[in-house]
C-alpha cells in the first residue's frame, strides 16, 4: 500500500475496486458524522458524490462552514475520485479525534481547512481561471486541465514569441486552479 502525507499525517492508502458509488456515499457519511462530533450541523456540509464515477481521475471536495468560517479540502493525489475521498475521509477522521482528544482546539481545527477570502468570491475567481485557459466552469479533468495549460504556456511564453503578461495570467490561472483541486 501507498503511504500518503496530507496536512502531516501519515494515511495509508486504499485502492477501491468497485461499488464506487455505494462506497462513495459511505465515506461521505462518515465524514459528515465525525464533523457532527464537533457540533457542525449536516446543512453546514458539502461533499458532492452524484454523478461522479468513483474510478475517475479526479479530486474529491470537502467544504463546510463552522465557527465563522468557511473551509474547504480537495484531494487529488490518488488519481481516482474514491480514492481521494477516502483520503479525505481519514484525514478529518484523524482532525477531529486530536481535537476530541485536547491536542488540538477548534481554531486550530479550523486554520487546518481554512480557505482564504469567502465563498463567492473564491467561486468566481475559479470560474475566471477556467475561462483564462479555456475550460469548462465545471471542469475536473486533472489531465485536461495539465494539457490545456502546457499548450497555452508554451503559446504565450515570451522566449517563443508571446506577451509576458498573457503568460503571468496562464500561470495565475493555473496556479489557482491546482489550489482550489488541492495540488
């Protein structure tokens, strides 16, 4: 098995062969129930598993407001969505049980899952990166996303003949993008 490091724990990885969707609706719900032991309520939680195929290569999202905050992880380093939320899971798992425990408080808890600015406004900046290298809104595609961005660097790249400002705004919409995927 693959051992992962996210956010300085070590999780084991787990390779998920089928029932993606049933087991994609189970690891859901268990992150929701942890996130209720420190008093997050249910309409507060979003991780989205309709109409994902869980052996797709893409990330998984968690986002929920507590405490004032918005927070938010996405992870993609698995390459396949079941995976990734499986990561997922075992990281808040792992969260919640050091604040249980009192090795952590919740602002602490918070900072970890922390996303900086508020949602909308995250929201719309990702949507204008998307636009800037030409995708869909809603694109999730890691490897479409990777070859649409070399191809617009490489077209904008000053030393091949394009504007250093066009291949800043590549970049920055790039970087974003990766950010926002958890990369």
């Amino acid at each position: 098995m693959t051992k992962y490091t996210v956010k300085g724990h070590q999780i084991e990885g787990k390779v998920t062969k089928s029932g993606y969707d049933r087991k994609a609706v189970m690891f859901a719900n268990n992150i929701i129930d942890e996130l209720k032991k420190l008093e997050i309520p249910r309409h507060q939680i979003e991780v989205k598993t309709t109409g994902i195929i869980g052996n797709k290569n893409l990330p998984a999202t968690l986002e929920f407001w507590a405490g004032g905050h918005y927070l938010r992880f996405s992870y993609s380093m698995t390459k396949r969505f079941i995976d990734n939320l499986y990561i997922i899971m075992k990281v808040v798992e792992l969260e919640v049980q050091e604040v249980l425990d009192g090795k952590k408080d919740l602002h602490g808890f918070y900072h970890t899952f922390a996303e900086d600015g508020n949602r909308k406004e995250i929201a719309k900046e990702l949507i204008q990166a998307k636009k800037d290298l030409g995708l869909d809104e809603d694109e999730q595609d890691l490897e479409l996303i990777e070859k649409t961005y070399k191809k617009l660097a490489r077209s904008s790249h000053p030393d091949l003949g394009g504007s250093l400002e066009e291949f800043q705004k590549v970049n920055k919409a790039h970087k974003l993008i990766k950010k926002h995927m958890g990369l």
